[in-house]
C-alpha cells in the first residue's frame, strides 16, 4: 500500500482535511456521489422540511397573513432544496440561510444544517465568525417574527442551544475525520518505513553472506585452482607428484562443497546456528595445518596463550582474515614463505598479521573477484576495528588489522 493508491492521505489532502469530499476529487473534478452521499443527503433533507413544517404550522398559529405563510412555504422549500450544495459551498450556504432564518422561520431546519455542513467543511475560525452571525440572527428572529406559545427569551435561549449544538456536533464530526486520516496516513507511512527497513535488512544480509561465501569457498577454490595449474604447466610431474596435487584438488572440491552445503543450510534455517559451528580463532591452527598440506610454507607466531578465551565474534572475524591473507599469497605469491601472527589480549585488543615474501619468478594467473580485501575491511569495521593492507619493503605483501577485545 503506498500513498498513490490512497490519494486522500498526501499532505495535501490532510492540509484540505477541513472539507473530506475534497479529497475525492480526481483531476479537478468531483467524485459521483455515492450510496451514502445520497442517503445522508436525503435525511437532512427530510429533516430540514421537518423542522420547516413546524415552524409554518407555528406561524398559521401566530395568526400570520395567507400571503405571509406562502412567502414562508416557498422561502422554506428553497432552502430545503439549498442543503443539495452544502458540500460545494458550505460557507456561503451557512450566511445566507442564517440571513434568510430571521425573516423566515420555516429556514430554521435547512439552517441548522448547514450550520453543521460548515463545522465539518471547514476550520474553526470561519465557523467562529458565523457562530456569532448564527446568534445575532437567532436573537433577531425572536423578535421580528415571535412565537406565540414561548417568551422572547425562551426563544432566544433555546435558538442559541440548537445552533451550538449543531456546530459542536459537527466540529465532532469533523475531529473524528481528521483522526482517521491522520491514522491512516500514519499506517501507510509506518508500512513504508517497514518496507525500507525490510528492503536495508535484505541488503544487509546479501552482503553478509557474499562476504561469507567469498571466505569460505575462495580459499578451497584457490587451492584447486593452484595444484590444477601446477598439474597444467608440469604435464610430465613424477606420479607421486600429480597423485599428490590430484589429492589435494579432491579434498578441496569435497570441502568446497561441504561448505557450500553448510552456507545453504544457514539460510535456510537461519535461527539454527547452533548445529553449525563457526569457524573461531581456536581453529586458526587447523587452517594453517591445511595450508601447509597444500604446499605452503606458513609460519603462525601467536602471542595469545589461549584462543579459546577470545570472544566469538572477534574470533571468527581474525579466522576469516587470516584465511584470506593466506588464501592471496598463495594466489600471487605461490611458493614463498608467509607469516601469520597474532598478538593482543583483554583490554588491549587483538591484531591479525598476514604477511608474505615477494614471489620468486613469474605467477601463474589465478581469476579472482578483487572483493576479497573490500570485505576484509567491512568485516574489520563492522567489528569495530580497522583494516590496513599493502606491499611490504622487501616487495611481499601483508594485511593487518585491530579488532577491540574488552576485558
């Protein structure tokens, strides 16, 4: 639901809440009427003659003149049939019948009408000025053409009371209008805002899990990728040599799979993250051993005694660094030593070193994304931490970065 499906909930429309018909206008032009248009109008009408009736019966008991009571009756039926208007101009109607009320009694009903039309339409300050007209025209008619069977004071009292009491009803009316608009606009504008922040979460959650699926599957898909071109420039590699390489490309495409499986299953069951362990900084040193099965000469020098006493969070952020700094330099610096150190502790914070030496001779071309560092740097911002990475003096490359650790 947006707001171009409810036209009358723009601005706009609450600003013109005075007059709810108005906001059914579609291009200038006025909306048909409607069953209950037609219905409400009919018992206003009906109620105006009512009240007309009356007071025409009251003025044949004044003993009031033939042509007196036909002026009357046609005055009466004329502003009977004026009420057909009062949603079009409710201001100039409500004037005009509390003029012609003082010198025609048989208005009085058509009056209070429109009266309450105005109250609706309206705001109160317009409605204030002709409330005072109202009752000077009331106080007025009293007098120019009195009623027999009360006093002038009577009358007078009881001509106020039937005018604030339609304006307060109407006023009612008009209040109540304005409260559902207002609720109404307030629904569409909270879905709207939900359906943002729905829309952001989403946003958020791809990314997420680009990031993860770039983690876990670019370091096994490295891995293949480097011993399939190892066997690809070494076609003739002693045979314990391609079994090896042939070994190592099965494991990894097993555990790429295995990983992919384990993504798959974290989105498909989401709330379920505890029969999916993460990966944490206690597991570094089954990364590096994997590392060094491959092939690679990594180094792990870590000043932290306990990896199990660092948090979660903090730990799964360190793995994942570390397994992409490993996962680049056995990309672009196959064959070369690469150093892995970890230091820090509660208080202090923990740091993530990956650095390797220049690479010796030309590298064979490995396709990459070139996400990898970006998502090292949010993944070490989202932590709070920072990210540094680039070549070192003796042409290697390292990545680094500081992740608070509270004590």
């Amino acid at each position: 639901m947006t707001r171009t499906e409810y036209p009358w909930l723009l601005p706009s429309a609450m600003a013109g809440a005075a007059d709810p018909d108005s906001a059914r206008r579609r291009g200038g032009r006025r909306a048909r009427r409607t069953v209950r248009d037609w219905g409400v109008d009919l018992i206003v009408f009906f109620f105006a003659v009512f009240v007309g009736m009356l007071a025409l019966d009251t003025a044949e008991q004044a003993g009031n003149s033939e042509p007196l009571i036909l002026a009357d009756l046609l005055v009466g039926v004329a502003a009977c049939c004026a009420l057909w208007v009062r949603r079009r101009w409710p201001l100039g109607l409500a004037v005009g019948l509390v003029l012609v009320e003082v010198v025609a009694p048989t208005a009085v009903g058509a009056t209070l009408v429109a009266l309450f039309s105005l109250a609706i339409h309206r705001p109160f300050k317009p409605v204030g000025y002709v409330l005072v007209l109202a009752l000077a025209g009331m106080t007025a008619q009293a007098y120019v053409r009195p009623d027999p069977t009360i006093s002038h004071l009577f009358a007078v009292i009881l001509g106020a009371l039937l005018t604030l009491l339609a304006l307060a009803w109407g006023m009612l009316v008009r209040s109540r209008r304005q409260l559902v608009l207002a609720l109404r606009e307030r629904a569409v504008r909270a879905e709207n805002e939900a359906a943002l922040r729905a829309e952001q979460a989403q946003r958020l959650a791809r990314e997420a899990i680009a990031r993860e699926m770039h983690d876990v599957l670019a370091h096994r898909l490295t891995l293949l990728s480097v011993h399939a071109g190892a066997l690809e420039f070494r076609p003739d590699a002693p045979p314990p040599e391609v079994a090896r390489a042939a070994g190592v490309i099965r494991d990894s495409a097993h555990e790429a799979l295995q990983d992919l499986r384990m993504i798959i299953g974290v989105l498909r069951a989401p709330g379920d993250d505890g029969e999916r362990p993460q990966p944490t900084l206690a597991t570094l040193d089954a990364l590096i051993a994997e590392s060094r099965e491959a092939g690679m000469k990594v180094t792990l020098d870590s000043g932290v005694q306990d990896h199990d006493a660092v948090p979660s969070t903090i730990g799964r952020t360190a793995y994942r660094i570390a397994q992409e700094g490993l996962t680049n330099a056995r990309k672009h610096a196959p064959g070369t030593g690469t150093t892995v150190l970890v230091s820090g502790g509660p208080g202090d914070g923990l740091t993530v070193e990956v650095r390797n030496e220049a690479p010796h001779g030309p590298v064979p071309h490995v396709p990459g994304s070139g996400q990898g560092l970006i998502g090292l740097t949010e993944r070490a911002t989202l932590a709070g931490g920072r990210f540094e990475h680039g070549a070192t003096r003796d042409g290697g490359f390292a990545v680094k970065a500081w992740l608070p650790w509270s004590s």
